[in-house]
C-alpha cells in the first residue's frame, strides 16, 4: 500500500514544514501527497503504531497489516515523513476512546504555531451510547475499545488476553461485522450477531451477513437489547425483544417497532456494542479556539481555521477507506494551492 503514489522518489524540499494529526487513512494520504510536492511533513498519532483504525480495528483479510505497515515504511524511509506516535494533540480538556494508549500530550494550539500548516485528520474515536441499564459492566465494550484490545494483543503490544466466551456483538454495520468477524479468529465459543432490522437493511449488506453465518455466527435479526443484566459487576444475560418494522424513518429504512412481551434473554460471557462512532475532533471544553457546538466545519478549502485544517472522518463522520483518503489527498491539495499562493500565514 503505497501513499506516496503521486511520485517514484522524493524531490527536493521547499523548505516548508507541515504537521498532520491524526495517522489514519486520511493523515497518511494526505503525508503522500504533500511529500511529492516537496514539504517536510510531521504526523502525530496518539496510537503506538500508525494506520489508525486500518491497523487497530479492520481485520486483516480486508486490510493486510503488513501492506500498512509497508506504506508507512515507505512514508519514513524515502520520504522523510517523521512520525511522532503515543502523542495526544489536543486543545482544551477531554477524553476519547483509546487516548490510554497515549503517553505524552501536546498543545492543538502551539503545534500549529511551529508549522506552515496543520491538518486534523483524527477520524471516529467515540462510540455511541446505548443507554440501558447495565451497559457499563466490564465485559460489555464498544467495537472501537473490544477490536483495539484483540488487535493490542495479535501485534504483541498488550500481554493480557480476553476470555471471549460466548459473544454477542449488538449492529448491522461493518463495525458489528468487523467486530464478529475478529471473535471468531481470536478463537471466541460462539459469536452471535443481534441487528434490529434485518439483514436485507443492514448497513454492511446481506453479503457480508450470509459471509459471517458461513463462518459460524448466528444472526439474530429484528431483535434489540432491552437491558443487561448484571451479577457480580459482569453481564450474565442479555434481554433481547423482538422488533417489527414499520413506516420508513429518517433513514429511509423501515423503523424497527419493539413488539410488546416478546422479551427473552441470552447468556453471554462478552458483549459487543457496534451501534456507531462519531467525530472527534481535538477541541474540547476550555480551548477558545472554535465553538463547536453545531459539529466540526470547515470551508470549500477545507479550512478550519488560521493555518489549521481537517479532512477525512472528523469532518464527514465514519466512512470507507476510499473515502478517507480521498479526502486526505484534497486537503492535501488544497493546502499545497493556498500555501503557493502565499494565503496561509
């Protein structure tokens, strides 16, 4: 996986430093392009290696870690591109998803006063909430922290291992594919899949679903997690209810109706929350930077604010990686068009 595909070799620098946080999709695409046009380009990840969630979540039959990490290499060997990694950038005060693996902070502001230009590129580190009882036991995860803790363990990063038991992942999208597909390889008793629709609404599509049941994974469909039930600070069952579909909602999807008494439970030993992430930008309460109270925007430029940029999944919210780096590669161009023209800084 070559992200420095605009050029065969390095061309002589113009001298000008640009940092990009966040060493994803976006962030590496974006590093490809300007090294091509000559800049000198620092990435900052809060992760221990970059790839962002092409290395700590998406499994490896869809993406060979391996051509990562090559890409990557490549980045660092031929290009110069510095990686500065376990850093958290941040302005202001917050936390999200897997910012324990960080191991020093830096300030959003005074980084961007050391560089030319800066991109967020930081992508999706929140997951989304279901809210019902008895959902922070210990043995219940998000997909981003239960995919990041099998993969911390596979690249020999993190010594304490998961029992998986019986697992049961909650959602019809990728993550809740990724997040079954991986159970199964790190040797999980069973791997159910519980999606209120059905599969032919699934965000992942019924191909992956009909993928998955090949491999062992009962799908249940048009069911939905009422409450956990706790003992001993550990989820022993799951009561489910089933669910109905009615009239499209937002989505242009049938809406999933609870069905009245229809409850039963399910015993589990781990439990899989894979109902979304959202953006997380590096801004947090106490930094007067932006107000970002309606969401993270920038201009047609992709310009936030000053010489700070963001592009990729922090901007749009979760998407595929084509998508990723594609934008990666327009901000990149268009940071290179405004600095050329002298209209940054």
């Amino acid at each position: 996986m070559k992200f420095a595909f605009l050029c065969r070799e390095r061309r002589s620098s113009n001298g000008i430093r640009v940092a990009i946080v966040g060493a994803g999709a976006t962030g590496l695409s974006a590093a490809g392009y300007l090294v091509c046009r000559g800049y000198e380009v620092d990435l900052y990840d809060k992760l221990p290696l970059p790839g962002g969630l092409m290395t700590f979540a998406i499994p490896k039959h869809r993406i060979p870690l391996e051509e990562v990490m090559e890409g990557v290499e490549d980045l660092r060997r031929n290009f110069g591109v510095e990686f500065n990694l376990s850093v958290k950038v941040s302005c202001g005060d917050g936390i999200d998803e897997c910012d324990d693996l960080a191991k020093g902070r830096i300030d959003l502001q005074e980084l961007s006063g050391d560089y030319k230009a800066l991109l967020v590129a930081t992508g999706t580190w929140k997951s989304r909430k279901l809210g019902l009882e008895g959902e922070d036991a210990r043995n219940v995860y998000t997909a981003i922290d239960y995919l990041r803790k099998l993969h911390l363990r596979i690249l020999g990063l993190e010594g304490e291992g998961m029992r998986l038991g019986r697992v049961l992942v909650i959602g019809g999208g990728l993550s809740a594919i990724d997040a079954a597909d991986e159970s199964i390889n790190y040797g999980a008793d069973e791997v159910l899949l519980v999606y209120r629709r059905t599969r032919k609404e699934a965000p992942a599509g019924e191909w992956e679903m009909r993928r998955l049941e090949e491999r062992g994974v009962k799908i249940l469909e048009l069911a939905s997690p009422k409450r956990f039930i706790v003992e001993n600070g550990l989820v022993k069952f799951v009561e489910l209810q089933r669910m109905m579909l009615s009239e499209p909602d937002e989505t242009g999807r049938p809406r999933p109706v609870p069905i009245e008494g229809s409850e039963f439970s399910i015993e589990v030993d781990t439990v899989g929350k894979a109902i979304g992430e959202v953006p997380t930008p590096p801004i947090y309460s106490g930094c007067n930077l932006l107000n970002l109270s309606d969401g993270l925007k920038v201009d047609q430029d992709f310009r936030l604010i000053g010489n700070i940029f963001a592009a990729g999944d922090v901007v749009t919210g979760p998407s595929k990686i084509g998508r990723a780096v594609k934008q990666g590669l327009q901000a990149a161009r268009k940071m290179d068009e405004l600095i050329s023209k002298g209209k940054i800084g």
